[in-house]
C-alpha cells in the first residue's frame, strides 16, 4: 500500500454563507498550502450528508455549521446542523470524522449539548484570527487516520 501520509486529507465545510465557504478555502489554502488536503464545500445538510455518506468524498475532517437549512432555498435551523452531528458520531461507518463546529451561536449550553455530541472542537466565528483556525485544523489533522475511511 502507498504511503498512507501521502494520501490527502478530505475536509468538507457544511456552511450556507458563501462568504465563511470562500474563507475558509481561502485559509486552507494559504496556510495549508503544503499539506495534502483536498478541500470541499456545500451550502446544506442533504448535500452534506451526500458526500459524507460516499466513501469517495467521505471527509476526515468536517467543518460544520449549526444553522443550516436542510435544501437550497431552506430556512436555517440549528436542528439541522445538530442531526448532521449526532448522524456523523452515532454511525459506526462515520464516527471516527473528526468535527469541528464553526458557529456563530456563542450560547454555553449549544456548545455543551454540541461536545456532549461528540464533536472535536467548537469555535464561534471571528473570536479568532486565521491562525488560530488554521493551528486548530493542523492540530485535528494530526489526529485523522487517513486510512480509515480510503477505499
């Protein structure tokens, strides 16, 4: 088998703002420019769930937002990010995606019932500079087996 630190690290953002998406590749890129990383993003929980579900897009890593609409053209609701959460940490198939929560809700008991959830990280957006976002990310990625879901 190929050396597994060569194959590249899946990270896929759930996010409905299309200026956070555009960020947050613009940060993995620049800051993450000699990592192997394949980087995708979508704006809903249906198409998300697609492509974690998909052993060829199945993400190491996933940046998830709370408030999102289940379809384009959805209304936001937190439910929705929440069920990607628990889908993702409660299905053996997917448990071991590591997920760091990028929301802007800043209220303690979301963040608790979220780690309760089994995420990874939660972070509020903009309480941080890039760096610390992209330190976070190398911090988790240290942590991925890139193996564990690579066909």
């Amino acid at each position: 088998m190929a050396d597994e630190q060569k194959l590249p690290i899946r990270i896929l953002s759930i996010e409905d703002d299309e200026f956070i998406r555009l960020f947050i590749k613009d940060v993995m890129w620049i800051h993450g420019a000699n990592e192997n990383i394949q980087f995708d993003t979508v704006s809903n929980t249906e198409a998300g769930l697609v492509r974690i579900k998909d052993p060829a897009t199945r993400p190491h890593i996933l940046f998830l937002d709370l408030m999102l609409p289940e379809k384009d053209g959805g209304s936001p609701d937190i439910e929705n990010g929440m069920g990607v959460l628990e889908k993702v940490k409660t299905d053996p198939d997917l448990m071991s995606i590591k997920v760091l929560v990028f929301s802007s809700l800043k209220e303690a008991e979301v963040k608790e019932k979220v780690m309760r959830l089994g995420a990874d990280r939660y972070m509020v957006k903009g309480e941080y500079l890039p760096a610390e976002l992209i330190a976070t990310v190398k911090e988790i990625m240290q942590q991925v087996d890139r193996s564990s879901n690579s066909q």
